[in-house]
C-alpha cells in the first residue's frame, strides 16, 4: 500500500522496511503492472532472518534417498511387484516420513544444516530390465515422466511444502536433484516433443563411450537423452527448474550428470535463476556432478580439460555452479583412508591438492561414498562379498551384512568420519553411513534406513519380516558422529578458517583451522599407539589460547 516503501531514485532501490519476522525464510514477491494492465515477468527475492548469515561449509550435506528412508503414509505405498525383486522395487519411503524424522531433532544432533533429497519429479509406474539384465523399478527417482508434479509414493506437492518449511524453521536448506540429462519413455513432453531428445546410441556401446558422446549417449533405451542444443527444450526444461524453486521454496539444486548436459544448460540456468531470485542478494545453490578422476581429460563445447580439477572447475563460478563434488579426491583417498591401507600423509597430500588445484572460493563438496558406491562400512571391513553384485546375481546372505561385529571396522569408520567432518569445503554424508549400513553395488547401499529412539514406526521391512534393530556398535558410532556434528557446529575456525598442517606422517596426522586469535582447532588422526609428541604452531596465533578442550572426549593437549 502506499506509503509502506521508499524509492530511493539515486541508489535505485526501492526500501520496504519490516518488522517482527520470525528466525527462518521469508521471500519478498515483486509484481508490476504499467498503465495497460500488463505484467512484468516476476521477481521473488528469497532471504532469511537468522543469528549468522549461513555459509554451506557450516554443516553437513546430508543425501537423503526418499524411498528407503522413512514410511509416515503406508496408503501412499505403491509397489510394483511382479518380476521386481523387493530390494529393486519401491518401499515405502515418503516425505511425511522424513518430516517425523527432522521433527524429531535427528538431523540437527549430527550436524546436518543442507539436505539433498532425491529427485522427487513422478515417476513410471513400469519396470525395466537394467544392468545384469536385473529387473528394476524407478523407486530411486531417476525416471520422471512429470515435469513439475511430485511422485504421489512420495506424499505429492503438500508433503513437500510441508518438508521444506520445517526445515526453514529449523535455519536448514533443501536442495532438490535436478534430472537435466534423462526422462522416461512416458514423460509427457516424450510424445508432444519428440524433437526435444535424442535417441541416437546407449552410452558404453560401440562407438558410443561415455566420453565419447557424453551429450548423445543414453544412460538406457527408455531414457530420452534431453537435446540442450534445442531452444524449445531449453526453454521448457529452464522454466521447469525455476517453477521447482517458485513453487516449494527450496533453496537449490544438485545437479545430475553435468558432464553429460550442454554447458548451456548450467550457464543459461543460472542466468534465469539469477533473475527471478537473486536480485536482492540471495543465492541459489546449485552443486553439480561430475564424476571424473584426477587424470581424466577431454575437449567438449570449444574448450579442453587437462585433468579432473580443471574439468570441474569448467562449470563453476558466479555465473555457472557454486561448486561440485569432488570426485578426484574422492577417488584418490577416500576408500585408502576408510579400510586403513592408505598413510595418513598420503591423506593430507590429496586434501592439499583439492586445496591448490580449484580455484579458490568454491564451494565443492567432500565426500566418502555416496548413493551410488558400496558401503564404508564393507570398505572398512574389506568385505570379500563386494565382489559378487546384486546386479550379478547375488541376493541375502551372498552380500554384505547391514551390520559387522568387528569392532576395528568401528574404530576405522571413526577416523575416517572426524576427517569428513574436519574437511574443508562442504563435507557429505549419506543416509545411514552414520550407523556403519554395510553394502554392495547398486541397489545393494540403498537399504532401508533404520532410527530406533521413538522412529521405530517410520522404519521399513520386506513383507513379512520385522526391520532389524540397530547393533549396539552402531548406535555408538552415531554417538561418536553426534559429537562430530556438535563441534563442528560450534566451532567457527573448522567451519570458515583456513587450514594449516602441523604435522604429516604415516599414521599420525594433525592439522588445525583458525579464523581469528581465539578461534582455533586443531584436529589430531592417530592411527599407532598412544603417543605423546610436541608439535611446532606452524605460524597459529596463540596469544590470545590459554588450554584446549577435547571436543570429542578423547586426547590431551
């Protein structure tokens, strides 16, 4: 109304003062007519109220895969059966689940301040033969056949409002997984357009290598490869993105398979994102996946990639993606760390390398394993059984159990999770790596989450059969995950501050962040006996540092 905002004409801004809004997310949505009725295009400026402006190295990025995660709505479940053995079908997971489980506090105890949920797009209700010549379902989200409706298994468009503004509530973000290279056979675009895809050859086939064709190829037959180079496609597919954010006030994407997408379709994206949103200073985070190795190289769209780290860093920055995951370092270090075989300076020499070789101010994300890799917990083991895949054939007791009972996987699982939690960057955990899930290859990582405290109900169990509870090791590793959680929450050195080695060897490692004269953390890996060592402050400030606190309970200083 008028008289309820200032136009400044010299600083070209318009002033709209408010008062009393609660801690969390609110958005200011700008609409202007002119004299003839007509309306601008929109603008929505996102911002938040809250004690410290958030940074995305503040907390844990948790994936959260919505089928297998937590059933709130049983009428909602909707398997398809027949052929589709019960680990490839759809289980029951929904967002009402998930919205019990973040009420409950899980999330915040292990530090958790982003979650990255599953593509939740509706998907086939058909199945497919896929690899092995397995029969599968699309329960993992990656088949849509709608443009901007959410899978009625997953609790539909109410379930995921619903999600989000509790999160909000609760100071965290959501990003949703973004399908930018791959619909299903029945997508209702399919048949309207069928000039918008392509359905030239199968990736990996003669001919058609993932790096040979990564923009053709198909990841398989009944899964149209979108055509970025097609302006009608990109349109849509932009618009399509931008109504996800409009529409349930997520706070960005990750993005699937970039390297398999035109550029375009990232640079083009953020300018529109930039437009509609971001005009008042907000961001919105997109994190891309790009899964290359630290020698990988390539030439696509005009420019040539000598390794992994330049490939990545290609499709970041200001006007492009905020960051990605960081698969180089993962590939070089993270299954080394985790079974124990791999010196801890051989550690710190990759974490430098992912510190030297981006370019600085990204935001990439570190991570273990994730949804679509085996276990930690069976790497840590050196489970024999990761040889023989469910993909393969096996099935029960052929895989890797949910759980082991020796106790070094525990103690290995514990030093490889303080490294992700004191990682610079953004570190990344997926669902139930936290209480040590064992696993194999695909879909074998993506069993049915288990909580015990009160969100037995929520949990899921083949037909017939009573989830497990959770052994009494891994309710102690997530005990041990908590306190990694709550310190570096607390400590605004390990989330922001620069890290500095002290001390580099085989299996003892110590490095430390400082943001500030009383902003200090020092993080000591031991992997050998008890020891007792003085080590040089390489260049801290600790005038102002009187003693140390042992955040996680153990060890002096």
């Amino acid at each position: 109304p008028s008289g309820s905002f200032k136009i400044d004409p010299a600083a070209g801004a318009v002033d709209l003062p408010f008062t009393g809004l609660a801690k969390g997310k609110h958005t200011l949505s700008l609409r202007t007519l002119d004299k003839k009725g007509r309306e601008s295009e929109p603008v929505d400026l996102p911002f938040w109220v809250e004690d410290e402006p958030f940074d995305y190295r503040d907390g844990v990025l948790y994936m959260m895969l919505i089928d297998r995660f937590a059933n709130g709505n049983k009428a909602n479940d909707k398997p398809v059966s027949g052929p589709v053995h019960y680990d490839a079908d759809w289980h029951g997971g929904d967002l009402e689940g998930a919205l019990e489980v973040m009420k409950s506090g899980y999330f915040e105890k292990i530090g958790v301040r982003t979650i990255w949920l599953s593509p939740l797009n509706a998907q086939t209700d058909n199945w497919h033969t896929g690899d092995g010549n397995q029969v599968y379902s699309a329960y993992h989200g990656y088949w849509p056949i709608k443009a901007r409706e959410v899978e009625p298994r997953f609790g539909g468009d109410g379930a995921l409002k619903a999600f989000v503004a509790e999160a909000h509530k609760r100071g965290m973000r959501v990003l949703l997984d973004l399908i930018n290279n791959q619909v299903h056979d029945d997508h209702e675009y399919v048949k309207a357009h069928p000039d918008w895809f392509r359905k030239d050859c199968k990736c990996g086939d003669d001919g058609c290598g993932w790096s040979q064709k990564p923009f053709e190829c198909l990841f398989q037959f009944y899964l149209p490869d979108i055509n970025w180079t097609n302006p009608e496609a990109e349109k849509q597919f932009i618009a399509d993105a931008v109504s996800w954010i409009a529409n349930f006030d997520l706070d960005g994407f990750r993005v699937d398979a970039v390297k398999h997408v035109e550029a375009n379709s990232v640079y083009n994206m953020r300018a529109e994102l930039s437009r509609r949103f971001e005009q008042g200073g907000a961001r919105i985070f997109m994190v891309g996946e790009t899964a290359v190795g630290e020698f990988d190289q390539g030439t696509f769209f005009g420019e040539s990639f000598g390794d992994g780290f330049e490939w990545i860093d290609a499709y970041t920055g200001p006007t492009a993606l905020d960051g990605q995951f960081d698969f180089p370092t993962r590939h070089n270090m993270a299954d080394g760390l985790v079974n124990g075989d791999k010196p801890l300076h051989e550690v710190e020499d990759q974490i430098k390398k992912a510190e030297t070789r981006y370019r600085p101010g990204n935001r990439h994300v570190r991570f273990l394993n994730g949804h679509d890799n085996p276990r930690i917990a069976s790497i840590a083991a050196k489970d024999g059984k990761l040889g023989c895949t469910w993909a393969s054939g096996c099935r029960d007791d052929q895989l890797p159990p949910l759980a082991y009972s020796d106790p070094q996987v525990y103690v290995k699982l514990k030093r490889a999770l303080t490294v992700l939690y004191t990682m610079p960057g953004v570190p990344y955990l997926y669902q139930g790596d936290e209480v040590a899930f064992g696993g194999g290859a695909d879909p074998d990582m993506r069993r049915n989450m288990l909580f015990g405290e009160g969100l037995t109900a929520l949990e899921m169990a083949r037909p017939g059969t009573q989830a497990p509870s959770l052994t009494a090791a891994q309710v102690d590793l997530r005990a041990w995950v908590r306190k990694l959680g709550a310190t570096r929450s607390a400590s605004r050195a390990l989330r922001r501050g620069d890290r500095t080695t002290l001390l580099s060897e085989g299996d003892l490692w110590v490095y430390a962040y400082q943001t500030g004269p009383k902003e200090l953390a020092v993080v000591a890996i031991n992997r050998g006996g008890a020891v007792n060592r003085t080590i040089g402050a390489g260049g801290l400030q600790l005038g102002s540092v009187a003693t140390f606190a042992s955040a996680l309970g153990t060890g002096t200083a």
